[in-house]
C-alpha cells in the first residue's frame, strides 16, 4: 500500500510562501493498492491536482471515501477532472444521516448558488453509498468506519491492505470531555480504527495553547494527538490539517511537540507533506 | 480484524456528558447491560457504578426494590430504564428506590432510548431526581 498527500491543510487552503513546504491544498491523500485499487481519502482542494494525474492511467474504478461533508473536505470535488468523463466510474462513500442520502447532502455545496452546476448533471457513474458502522469491503480491502467525535456526522478509515493497516482520522477531537490518558481504551473516539496502525495520519491542528480557546471545535491539540498515538500503539503517525493560520516553521514546532510527548524514534512522527508519498508496511 | 470491541460515539458522549452532570445519570447499552452512572447516582443508589458495572438493567434494578410511592412493587422491566430498553420508547415514572446503603429515596424517573445515526438503537439513559419533602 502506498499513499500520497495531496492536500493536508484544514479549514481552508492556504497557499503562500508561508505554508509552501508543507502544503496550502486541503485534505485529500490517494491511496494505491496493490491490485492497482485507488480509493481516495476526502476531496479537499488537492482533490484538482489528484484528478489531473488519474487522467494519465485512468482506473477502471475510484472509490472516494468522505470523513465528512464540512467544505475543505469536499470543495476540490467540482474540480476533480475524472467526474467530468463519462468513463468513470465513482464510488462516494461517506457518513451516514438520519435526515438525508449522501448525495443529497453533497448537493448543498455541489449546487447553484455555491457551484454553478449540480450533482445530476456530472457525467460520471457516480454511486453514493453510506459508510457502514463498522467493517466492509471494496473487493479485496477490508475496511473500518466508524463515526468520530467532530461537530456533525464523521467518520474515520481504517484500511487494512496488502498486510498493512492505514488510518485516516483527520478532523477528530478524542480529547473532548475525556482524560486520554486514563480513559479505557473501548471509551476513546476513534481508538478502534487506529489501534497498532502502520501509519495514522490524525489531526493536530493545534497547539496545547491554542486548544484552550477552541475547545469543541472538533480538533486535536498536540498532546491529544500524541496521547491517542501512543495509547493506540501506532507504528507511525502523521500530524494531519494544518491549521491555515500556521506557518511551516510553526508545523515543525508542533511536530516536536509531539514528540516531546509521544517518546518515539523520530522517524515515527512526521508533518503530512503535499506532494509526497510514502509506503505502509508493517 | 481482532481490534478492541469500540463503543458508539453516542455512548461516548453520553458517558462523557454524564460524568460532568450532577444529575443523577445511568446508561445502558443495547443490551441492556450496565454500562455506565455517574457520581450523582452512586449517591442515590448508595453504590459505587464498579459494583454494578456489568450486570443486566433487570438485574440491577432488582436490587434497590423499585415501588410506586403507594408502595406497590414495580417489576424490574417496568421502571422507565427498563421500558427504555425492552420496548425502545421514553418512560417516565415516579417511584422509590432503596438504596445499598439502606436509605428509601423517592425520585422522579425519566428515560429514553440512544438512536445513532444509522438508525440503530445503542442504549438508552435514565434520570434520577430525587424528590425532596416539598415537591
């Protein structure tokens, strides 16, 4: 299994000469199986970028996995080049609603006045399906969803593939209203999907500092990140939604903070980076 | 995929949110099985939750002798947790419990059942209010 990063930011992309090392896209990371499988983790800005290269060898099936529906996770949709081809064949799977399907969600932002074209008139085979509460499949991928702690219906991924496990829990806040340091594992949002990862990428939004005016707005500080990973035994782990207002040299510093924290050979924690990619193995 | 068994969010939260209540707080889950009280309702079952921790609702429930405030005994099943999770509907009830340490509260009892987002039932939660002398 190999992953790339197409955009890592939260909130809002953010380029400049500020965030050039690391990244302005927002959250979207291909994964590549190796029976050729292409799921795609959230359609934030960098979703533009990723549809362009797919273009080159298209896949004969895309499956395009949803944390959520807030709009740095979806925006890059309406630019994302493979739905405009009628050969295409998009799988959208994300968060279940009591309320309403999936697609009639994403049509909020994929509409007019937002967007000038709506959702029926993509070309596109485009199935919309809700993640399940639990394991699934897509062929041979053993997958995990589960709904996390975020203002509105999320969920994170566990992808267990090619005898590695990847976990995406990008907007997540398990410190919330919960000692991780104390708290049963069973009582932690989002422990199952990340338990003995080969590879988290998990929100860190924030510094300890910072945190302490944005409390409930569904993000990790550096220590709940660094906590989660070390109760949850990841291998590796990938500070993930750069908050928009952080330079690169200010996502440095948030790195070492985690591992001021989480004590581990620092090889084991990096600063999810736009543009590269990397293998997960065990 | 041998992960640990993982609690609904809503269960979470739930126990999130009760742990910061002073209101006497109790959770189920689908089952029907104690999973969590809060330091409020240990005060009126006169029991730490580690000793009920576990054990089904009907079960527990059974323990602190559940009655109308006439005085007549109210099955296990009955009380407004119990309806909370056999039947999937709210319930409310006024009642007396008599607590592990041997004192008869009355109290006014209100639950209802958890619906996640999916649709499926996760647990349910009851209220306790102690009724005082004036009430």
């Amino acid at each position: 299994m190999r992953i790339r990063v197409w955009g890592c930011r939260g909130s809002i992309a953010a380029p400049g000469a500020d965030t050039v090392r690391y990244g302005g896209n927002t959250s979207c990371v291909e994964v590549r199986l190796d029976d050729g499988t292409v799921l795609i983790l959230d359609a934030g800005t960098g979703a533009r970028a990723l549809g362009l290269a797919l273009l080159e060898d298209p896949p004969p099936r895309i499956d395009l996995l949803l944390t959520h529906l807030h709009v740095d996770h979806v925006e890059g949709l309406g630019a994302f080049e493979p739905i405009w081809r009628s050969e295409t064949v998009l799988h959208i799977w994300g968060p279940a609603s009591p309320i309403a399907a999936l697609d009639d969600r994403l049509a909020t932002y994929f509409s007019p006045p937002l967007f000038p074209l709506t959702l029926a008139e993509v070309p596109a085979r485009c199935e919309y399906h809700d993640a399940p509460d639990g394991e699934w499949r897509i062929g041979d991928t053993t997958l995990v969803s589960n709904p996390i702690l975020h203002p509105g219906s999320t969920v994170g991924y566990r992808i267990e593939a090619d005898g590695a496990v990847l976990a995406y829990l990008t907007d997540h806040e398990p410190g919330l209203g919960t000692d991780l340091v104390s708290t049963p594992p069973e009582w932690i949002s989002g422990f199952a999907l990340a338990h003995r990862a080969d590879l988290l990428l998990h929100d860190c939004q924030y510094t300890d500092e910072e945190y302490e005016t944005r409390f409930g707005f569904g993000h990790s500080s550096v220590s709940h990140a660094a906590t989660f990973a070390e109760r949850a035994e990841v291998d590796r782990l990938l500070t993930f939604h750069h908050d928009p207002m952080h330079t690169d040299p200010e996502l440095e510093s948030i790195r070492d903070g985690v591992l001021e924290r989480w004590r581990v050979e620092p090889e084991r924690c990096g600063i999810a980076t736009e543009g590269v990619e990397t293998g997960v193995t065990r | 995929m041998g992960e640990p068994a993982q609690r609904n969010l809503v269960l979470i939260l739930a126990r999130s949110f009760a742990s910061r209540l002073a209101t006497a707080m109790f959770l189920v889950d689908a089952e029907g099985t104690v999973i969590y009280f809060n330091e409020a309702a240990e005060r009126l079952l006169g029991q730490r939750f580690v000793e009920g921790a576990g054990m089904r609702v009907e079960e527990y429930t059974k323990l602190f002798e559940p009655t109308t405030p006439e005085g007549e005994r109210i099955r296990p099943l009955e009380t407004p947790i119990g309806l909370a999770v056999s039947r999937r509907e709210p319930a409310h009830a006024e009642l007396t419990l008599r607590g592990a340490d041997d004192v008869v509260r009355p109290i006014a009892a209100t639950a209802f059942p958890l619906l996640a987002h999916a649709g499926e039932t996760v647990g349910a939660i009851a209220i306790f209010w102690e009724r005082s002398e004036g009430d």
